[in-house]
C-alpha cells in the first residue's frame, strides 16, 4: 500500500535531508539508560503510562519511542516514517523488542490522506519534532488529527518555535547544510553551535539549554546533526498551534514552551467527544 504511494506524496521539496542515515549511526549507542531516558520523557509528556492504548508515532526515525510505548504498556503500536532508512532504524527497534506481533513498522507518508484512512484510528497519535519536516507542516498537522485520532484521543506533537527573522535565517542553514559538502556541513554545525551557545547566553538561557539538551533518550552530537541538517523546515509560534489545533475540535490538555530559535514546543492536546 504506502511503498506503492509514496512519490504520490513527495514534497515537491528537491533538498531533503537525510535523516535516516543520520539515526542509523545512532542506533548503535542506545542502551538501556537511554532506552530508560526516552519511556521517562514520554510517560512524563503523557502524564502516565500506555496500558491498554493504542499508539500512533508519526515518523518514527531511529524507533526509540516507538519501544519507549511498547515498554510502557501500550497494546498496539504502530510506526511509520517516510524516510526508508528511519523504517529500518525502528525494524532494529521492533525485532531488539522481541519483534511482537502487536507492534507494525510501516514505510508511509503522513501527507498521504488515503495510507493514514487505512491505518485507522488510535488513542495517542505521536509525532515529536518531525511534521515541520514535512515541507507542509499544516497540511501535516491537520491530516494527523484528523485522519489518526478519534474522540478521546491524545495528540502529542512537537513543533520548531518560530521566531522572527530567526526562522528564516535557521531554514537557509538548514538547506545549505543538506545541499552541501563534507567542508560546508562542518562549517555550518561549528557556526550553528556557536551562534546558540552566544544566543541562549545573553537572554540568560545557556544553564537551562545545557540542562535540556539532549533529551529524550537522544544522542549529543546524532540529535545536534539532526537539528542543524533538518530540512525541509517550518515553524510556528505556540499561540499559532494551540489556535490552529482547538479550532479543529480539540483541546489543549499541557504544553512544554522556550524562546529559543532552536527550541521545539510540546503540546498534548485531547480530542472532544
């Protein structure tokens, strides 16, 4: 089904980068004390366990929270990404699980309306800091809630914090990066670096960014790799996701918010009966 479909639903986007390849060379130093760090981070976000849910994760990239759910209690997961390399990161995921029957990897776009009909419904749709990848976040946005979530259900998603003229600035490096050489990408990770340790220390920041990063379960240098190579890229304000999301029939439950250019909001919204 979604392997037949998926240059019906590319985005037009020509750059993109190569986020599986980039989990693939994480995969390797996962242990258990991330694998700890990562079921914490999402019990904590969804203020309990999983026991006797359903679960969407919505770009699964390297699968560590797609186990995370499944050692959490969740009764059925599945995971889909878009990327062939992230599928394979979360197959190592599944088959490290015992590969349950429970638990489906799936290769699929979440701007292909007719492959997320086919999926379903489920009581926690899952999808942090990957649908302003998409190159259509909105689009994104709107089909993973309405298309994945039912009456009741939780959305839990993670979005880049838009930030003035920053955001622009943040989207040609993402670009660059992704288009360029071995010499441009390392000169653009030092520069990147560089210029979010003097941003986060003079609006007071540097104690909280260093606290927080990195979170999740994630590796330092995979996750910074990720951040500045990430491309397609979009961003939004939290008031533009709390609107966008309660004007489709949802209510905001809690939120993790920053100021930080390089900082993604979570937001655990509910649906309405």
């Amino acid at each position: 089904m979604a392997w037949n479909r998926m240059a019906e639903t590319a985005p037009a986007e020509t750059v993109r980068f190569a986020f599986g390849r980039n989990w693939r060379a994480y995969l390797a130093s996962i242990d258990e004390t991330k694998l700890q760090a990562a079921e914490d981070e999402l019990r904590q976000q969804l203020g309990g366990d999983l026991q006797g849910r359903t679960f969407l994760d919505i770009g699964s990239g390297s699968g560590i929270h797609s186990l995370a759910a499944q050692r959490l209690g969740a009764k059925a997961i599945v995971s889909f990404d878009y990327d062939a390399d992230s599928v394979a990161c979360t197959q190592q995921m599944h088959q490290r699980a015992g590969a349950p029957t429970s638990w489906q990897v799936l290769q699929g776009s979440v701007l292909d309306a007719e492959f997320l009909k086919q999926l379903g419904t489920f009581d926690v749709v899952y999808s942090w800091g990957v649908l302003h990848h998409t190159g259509a976040m909105w689009q994104a946005v709107d089909l993973a809630m309405h298309r994945c979530a039912g009456p009741g259900s939780l959305l839990l998603i993670g979005l880049y914090h838009k930030k003035l003229w920053l955001t622009p600035a943040v989207k040609h490096v993402k670009r660059a990066y992704s288009a360029g050489g071995p010499l441009r990408r390392g000169a653009l990770l030092g520069g990147y670096v560089a210029a979010t340790l003097a941003y986060a220390t003079a609006r007071g920041q540097l104690v909280r960014l260093v606290r927080n990063s990195p979170r999740r379960g994630m590796n330092a240098w995979h996750d910074l790799v990720d951040w500045v190579g990430g491309y397609p890229f979009e961003a939004a304000t939290p008031v533009e996701v709390v609107n966008f999301v309660e004007s489709r029939g949802f209510k905001l439950r809690q939120s993790e918010t920053f100021t930080s250019f390089a900082a993604v909001n979570t937001f655990l919204f509910e649906k309405k009966a």
